[in-house]
C-alpha cells in the first residue's frame, strides 16, 4: 500500500495534466449512499425495502408516468441529500493538483449530484456521463428543452416515500417533469447538456494525448462498469497515459505500468497529499 501511494505521488507529480474519473465510491466519504445491490440499496433507503422496490425499479423513468409522487419521493429525496451533504475536502485537492499542471485537468463522472461544480471545478470541462440530478426535463419529452433545478424544492414523507404536492411541471406543456438523468430503460433522455459536455471534454483531451496523461479514478466498481471501460479506453487511445485506480473492493488494473490502490477517495488523496508535502 505504502509503495503504491509513493507511486502514484510520483506520477502525479510528472504529469503534464490530470483526468480525474468517478463513480460512487467518490461520494461515500461525503456521507452520499452507494446504491451498490440492493442490499446496499435497502441499506440506504429502508423503506424501499417494505415496498418491495429495488433500485433498478425506483431509476426508471416509467415511475414517472405510473406513480410520479413516489418517483419524485426516491429523486427529491435524493436532491436534498446531496444539496445537503458538502463535497468533502478530498474535491479541493485534486483541483489544486491539476489547476497546478501545465496542461490542467479534466473530470469524467458518473455521479450525479454536482458535487465537482460544488467544489470548485467550474472552469474544468467535467463530463456527467449519466447526466445530473440539479437539472430537469419533461418527462414525454414535449421540447428538447432542458432546465435548472436550482429552485426547486421536494417534500418526501420518509416514513412512504412519496413526494407532496406539487410536483414539478414542464413549462411547456404542463406535464410531470422529471431529472435529466439518464435511467434504466430510459428513451426519453433529452442529451443536449450531455451532449455539450461531451463534446468540451473531447476537444480539451484531443489537444493532449500525446501529453503524459494521469488518470485519477475513484469508486468506480465492475457492476456498472462505464467508469472503468472509459478510464482504460483512454489509455488504449493515449501513448502517455496511467491509470491509478482507487477502490477498496475492486482495485484491478489492466497494464503493469498502472497503479492499483485499494483504499477509497479520500483517504487515499490525503495519503498521496502527505507523501508530496514530505517529498517538498
């Protein structure tokens, strides 16, 4: 572990620019749930587990239409758990480590909840590859239209986990809206944010591929593995560039050359933090 660490201080410390990938383990340490099987679901959310709901069921767009109240009791829950939880210190590291590179650094993620923009990485291209929770859209959809939920507020009776009214409407046409997330079995999501970022992200890393890259990935597991395949895929289309792969559970890495680490976010940022500091 110890010469893991040291490795991965050493090559952040040679990088021309830092990516930074992420799934859900990034957001444990900020008190956010990983919704990893359902007993990890239920965990989290113990009356899903009276009702018979798995995660796979409440993540679906057709709740919208069936039962918008409990939808919007599971997503509204949701919004104001990550408005309320702090995005923990581990965020602001990693955006002094790569704000300090010549060629500055980027984030891939499939989280949610805005946590990156919360810390700071506003000029940073950051690609929300399953969209965000902060955003809405009509659930038809009527308009390729796409909306802040900045002012939105949900009340949930935790005790059934159903939305009180009202619940959020489309401008447009007046129907149930819903988060511009993208869900199980969902054709309905409107891409055009999603879209957008995706494209800032690719142009920052087609001027850097021949740059010695660092890919920085936290909680990124194998049962949605889109975190992963996008980090190694990276690293097949870019000569320069290292994996260092964080989680405590699933620390595997492709290549000799990549780093695995099998500790979560946080503590290990801290721990590479500290190597650095003793190094300087």
């Amino acid at each position: 572990m110890n010469e893991a660490i040291q490795r991965a201080a050493e090559l952040i410390s040679e990088a021309d620019l830092l990516l930074f990938t992420a799934g859900a383990g990034m957001g444990v340490d900020s008190g956010l749930p990983d919704f990893r099987g359902n007993e990890g679901f239920w965990k989290a959310y113990p009356p899903y587990r009276k009702l018979g709901r798995s995660f796979i069921e409440m993540a679906n767009p057709e709740g919208f239409s069936s039962d918008p109240a409990l939808a919007w009791g599971f997503y509204g829950h949701r919004l104001n758990l990550y408005r309320e939880k702090k995005a923990h210190e581990g965020f602001q590291t990693l955006l002094e480590w790569g704000r300090a590179k010549p060629g500055g650094c980027a984030v891939m993620t499939s989280n949610v909840d805005g946590h990156f923009q919360r810390a700071g990485f506003d000029r940073e291209p950051v690609y929300e590859i399953h969209g965000s929770i902060n955003h809405l859209q009509c659930t038809l959809p009527c308009e390729n239209e796409i909306w802040s939920a900045q002012d939105l507020h949900i009340e949930v009776d935790e005790k059934t986990m159903r939305a009180r009214q009202p619940l959020p409407r489309c401008p447009h046409c007046d129907a149930v809206a819903r988060p511009n997330i993208l869900m199980f079995g969902d054709w309905n999501y409107i891409r055009n944010r999603n879209d957008e970022q995706r494209h800032r992200f690719d142009a920052w890393l087609a001027e850097r591929r021949e740059s010695r890259i660092v890919i920085l990935e936290f909680g990124a597991g194998k049962a949605v593995p889109t975190v992963r395949m996008f980090s190694e895929e990276v690293c097949r289309q870019s000569p320069e560039a290292t994996l260092i792969r964080f989680n405590p559970r699933e620390p595997e890495v492709p290549r000799d050359r990549d780093v695995s680490i099998a500790s979560g976010a946080l503590e290990s940022i801290l721990a590479i933090a500290s190597c650095r500091l003793e190094e300087s």
